[in-house]
C-alpha cells in the first residue's frame, strides 16, 4: 500500500521526527547544510522554481484523476475537488458519504473519445485548465513567502505545459500497455467494482459495491484502459504530509509520486520539473531507491518494486534507475536506522557536524552521469554561504552572554536559548466556553482568579487527533499540557496550544503545577544572524502594513523573531549575516519544535560583534 495507517500510540518517533530520503541526501551532501536545515530549519531561498515543480505535479495529478467518460474538456477544474477529508487529512472512509464522481451521470457515447489521440487531445485541455489554476496558486503562495527570491516573470506557462505534456505522453504510454496487453482476470475484476485498498484518486471513493460505473462489455475500451491504468498519486485534496508511507518502527517516512500497479507490478516513478542537470540528480537515484526500499518493508519484506523511473520533464527524458536487491535494501534499512539513531535520536549541536561538504557530482540532460566538474564547489552555491564557514563565514563560537549596552547603565546577561521556558502545565476551570461550527469552541478559563483566552492555533495534535475532548462545559476542570503562554500589550493572557499542545479533562501522568502568572513576559537573547526577512501587504482596512524580522541561532537551535516594522530600530538595517545580534526585551512563542519571538516598542536590536 502506498500509504501507512498508523497507531499514533505506538508512535514513539512522531511526524516531526522521521528520516525521509531528503533529509539523508542533504546530509550525504554536507553535515553542516543538514544541521541548518534539519536542526535550525533555516528555510532556505523561495526560488520559483520550487513551485513551478508543485504546480506542474498538480496539473499532472488532477488531469490523471479526471475521467473522459464523465467530463467534457472545457468542465470545471472542480468538477472532482469535494471529496470527504477525515479529520487525519486523508480521504474519508466513512460510509455513505457522497464522492463527486458518484455524481455524475457518464456522457453519451458521441461525446466522449473513442481513441488514444483523441484521449490525448481530452486530456491536453484539462491539462492546460489545471496547469493555469495550479500555477495562478503558486504563484500566490510564492508571493507571501517572507524569504522569497527571484522573478516570478521568469516562469514560462507554455514551458510548465510542455513539461506536463511531456507526462502525459509517458501515461498514455502505459494506457495504451494495458489496452493492449491486460490480463482477462485483471479486466474482469475492476468491472466487478474491485478496488485497492488504497485506490487511485478518481473521485469514486473507497469502495463500489457492485459493476463499476464506467464498465463496458467485451474486449478492452481504451477508455476502461484509462481507469485501469491510473497510477496511484496523493489525493490532490488530502490534507499536507497526510500520504506517507512510514516504516513500521515510524522512524522513516516518504510520500511517493506515481505508483503504476495495474497489472500486478509495481513502478514508482518521481516527477521532476527539470532537464535533470547538475548534482541533484544524484540525488534522485538514492532517492528512489530509498523508496523501493520503504515500499519492501511496508509490505512485510514480500512485495518488491519492479522499476523504479525517474521523469525529467524539461528534457523530455524517462531515467530508469536500478533496483535494489534485497541485501542492498537490508543494507540500506540497517544503515538508516542507524542513521536515524545518529541525527534525530539524541540531542545534537552544530560541532558534530562539520562544514565538510561532499564533491560536487556532475550529471548532464536526462540525469546522465558525467565527471565532477572540478571547479565547482558545493559551498560557492549553498543558501548558507555568507555565514557558513565552509563558505564566507567564521566558524560558530559560543556568547559569552554578558554585554554592556551603549546607553544602559546596568549590564544586560543574556539566557542561553535552551534555557528559555515557552512550554507549560497547568490546570484550570473553564470559565465561559462557546461552540462554533466546523471549529474549535471559544474557551475562557480561570485559575486562581486569573484568567486567559485559548487560543486553538490547530484542532489537531501532531498525531492527526482532536486536540480537545467533546462535551466541555463551563466550571469543568481541565488540564493543559505543553501549551504556550503569552501576553499582549495590555497584560491580557492567551494560553496557545500548536500541534504538540493538548487541552483534556482527565489528568495524564505529568506534573500541571505550572501557574497562569509564572511565565516570564520579556527576554534578552544573543544568536548568530542566519538572514532577514520581511514581508508587506494591504490590511483589511486598506492600510499599507509593513513587517520584517530574522532568524539568529546558537549550537542547538534558533529562533524566528518578527514584529511591526517600526518596532525595529536602525540597527536592523545595520546587521549583516553572521553577525552576532543580541535582542533585548523580546516576547518568546513557538510553534511546533520551533521557537519564535516577537519585538515590540520598547525591544531593542545591538550587532554585538561582527
Ligand atoms: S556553505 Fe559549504 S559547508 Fe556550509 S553548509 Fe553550505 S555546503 Fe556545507
């Protein structure tokens, strides 16, 4: 199966903390650029072709979904989009829900394509419809990012078309293989309704329970080898990150592209928006054979992928890649575990990951290996250059944590950023609670005669449940663990619960002594600068707003901090990646594993050392 259903309770490791074959090869290509990335999560530069690459997937994937029995060319890029989502992200399983394909009653026989080219010609249009929405979307998103990069000019519609046209050719490859070479019993039973377990997205849901609805009669149509051969892909509606297939043990996690399996093969195929030049496409090739590896183990070391393809798009280049045997895939199970256990299974800090990065690999048009080219070196194009000592950088030192600010008569003592207390348990008495529909309810709650907004930034936990129990009322006692406290200008409390905050009535097995007042409000912190950012718009009043902020980091972690622009003083503008800037008076948050903080008015910004 292409995805995993696991049992969040046995989940030692949680979503946040699995290996993926991007994590291994970012750090086969430097330590030091997996420690930024992995362990900081330093973002590095919104380029747009990060999200042409999406949006060629989606077009490619919602055009795959679609069936030219049920919809005309020109029909809504929507036609297939309400599917039922469980509260996990994924689609639902609950019986009798309607799926929007149910819906539709299948075209009269002079309005569909009889034939291979006329499929193609079907399938072009709903291409182009798709390609516009996605790229429109993209585009959108690319444009909020704080740390964005480049021209959105530079992206090309009829280059991203040719590029999804380039996909559909492959497809309609394997179409053709199944119309004509599919096995009678093969026929006979996705007539009879049979379905994966996990089927691919068509917008019929999980089950048909009799003759499936598209079924002709006789020989193969071409249109019957449209639905069979459909590749499995994540639902274009499901929830981010829902689709994985995770290793049993929940330490290793990948979301596959195309899964191709309708004569009883399996073949994994990864799209790539690109001509497959340069050292990534090394990367690929491990990449896929991580994931012959994960498809191996999901299926209890029983099943094996018969080819593994990569898809260069801009180059119009099928790269078949060698599959693993399954020594090599016990191999490479042994050595990521052990990996995992290395990176993610303990604490770690910046010294245990040397600015030692691998030689650049050289790979021409199609992802063909070539010689290294020797004169380019992996730090010349790395995000972390300017900061980095591998690049242009000093190496890290630690702060001293004590500076005698210029205009302050006392000193100011700075706390190391693991010594900084943004998590808490406490319990408490509902004071008012209001529901909502199709969202979490509105809940004051009281301690000591304190009080505090909740504030639900998630309904769910990382494990996909509710972060909430149901039928809470006002006076109910409550526990709530590792919520985030905060303050505004005016003293008022909100208690924040992210993906790892949780709200219960029963009490687990942890201390809740924390009090609503024994957060700290302000704090003065010292990092090493890694970039700035910021980030403009038009309020809802019409008002122009202006906000910036950067991430500055120590050994082990860093932290985001943003507020209004004016808030920042001039030395902002001052500060140049890789110095060392101590922030005064700031007000600490944090989402998930990562800490952020806030400016205000009476913050302060120095560039203590260069
Ligand atoms: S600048 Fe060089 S050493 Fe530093 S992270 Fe990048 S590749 Fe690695």
């Amino acid at each position: 199966m292409p995805v995993s259903e696991i049992n969040s309770e046995l989940d030692g490791v949680g979503p946040y903390n699995r290996l993926s074959a991007s994590q291994v090869n970012t750090y086969n290509s430097c330590n030091r650029m997996w420690f930024y990335e992995k362990v900081l999560k330093l973002k590095i530069k919104q380029i747009p072709v990060l999200y042409v690459g999406r949006a060629v997937e989606e077009a490619i994937c919602r055009t795959f979904k679609e069936s030219p029995s049920l919809l005309l060319s020109n029909a809504s890029q929507d036609t297939l989009s309400k599917i039922p989502i469980g509260m996990d992200g994924k689609p639902s399983r609950e019986l009798n829900l309607t799926w929007p394909a149910n819906r539709i009653i299948p075209l009269p026989e002079n309005q569909i394509p009889g034939t291979l080219e006329e499929i193609e010609i079907w399938a072009k249009e709903r291409m182009k419809l798709h390609l516009k929405s996605a790229l429109l979307a993209a585009q959108k998103d690319w444009e909020r990012q704080e740390r964005k990069f480049g021209d959105w000019s530079d992206v090309k519609f009829d280059y991203c078309l040719e590029m999804c046209f380039n996909a559909l050719k492959y497809h309609l490859d394997e179409v053709n293989r199944c119309f004509l070479s599919i096995d009678e019993s093969v026929l006979s039973k996705w007539r009879a309704g049979h379905r994966e377990h996990w089927p691919a997205p068509d917008g019929f849901g999980f089950t048909i329970n009799s003759k499936h609805p598209l079924a002709k009669e006789g020989k193969i149509s071409i249109l019957e080898a449209w639905e069979i051969a459909r590749p499995w892909f994540v639902e274009p509606e499901s929830g981010q990150f829902s689709m994985n297939a995770i290793h049993p043990n929940y330490w290793f996690q990948g979301e596959y592209d195309l899964v191709y399996r309708w004569d009883g093969s399996i073949k994994i195929v990864d799209i790539k928006a690109s001509k497959g030049i340069g050292d990534r496409s090394g990367d690929y090739v491990e990449q896929l054979r991580m994931y012959a590896m994960l498809w191996w183990i999901t299926h209890g070391k029983k099943e094996t992928v018969s080819d593994l393809e990569i898809w260069y798009l801009g180059a119009g280049v099928i790269k078949s890649v060698k599959n693993p045997t399954e020594i090599e895939m016990a191999n490479m199970e042994a050595e990521l575990e052990q990996l995992w256990h290395r990176l993610k299974g303990q604490k770690t800090s910046i010294e245990k990951h040397p600015a030692n990065p691998s030689p650049v690999r050289g790979f021409s048009e199609g992802g063909v290996p070539t010689a290294s080219p020797k004169e380019e070196k992996r730090c010349d194009r790395c995000d972390w250059n300017s900061f980095c000592s591998g690049g242009q950088g000093l190496e890290y030192v630690e702060p001293n944590g004590f500076y005698q600010l210029p205009g302050k008569t006392t000193e100011t003592n700075t706390v190391p950023f693991d010594q900084l207390t943004v998590r808490f348990n406490l319990s408490a008495n509902i004071d008012s609670i209001n529901y909502r529909e199709n969202d979490s309810p509105e809940i004051k709650i009281i301690q000591d005669g304190n009080r505090a907004t909740v504030d639900f930034r998630v309904t769910m936990n990382q494990d996909g449940e509710q972060n909430y129990p149901n039928g809470l009322k006002k006076n109910d006692l409550i526990y709530l663990e590792n919520v985030i406290i905060t303050s505004n200008y005016r003293g008022e409390l909100t208690v924040k619960l992210d993906p790892l905050g949780k709200l219960t009535n029963v009490a687990g097995d942890i201390d809740y002594s924390d009090n609503l007042l024994n957060f700290r409000a302000r704090w003065d912190i010292v990092g090493k600068l890694a970039y700035k950012f910021q980030r403009s718009g038009i309020g809802k009043n019409g008002r122009e707003w202006h906000r910036k902020g950067l991430v500055i980091f120590d050994s082990k972690q860093s932290i985001k901090v943003s507020g209004w622009s004016n808030d920042w003083g001039h030395q902002y503008d001052m500060a140049n990646e890789g110095d060392y800037v101590l922030l005064s008076n700031i007000e600490l948050d944090a989402w998930a594993d990562q800490l952020r903080g806030q400016i205000g008015r009476n913050s302060r910004l120095d560039v203590v050392s260069s």
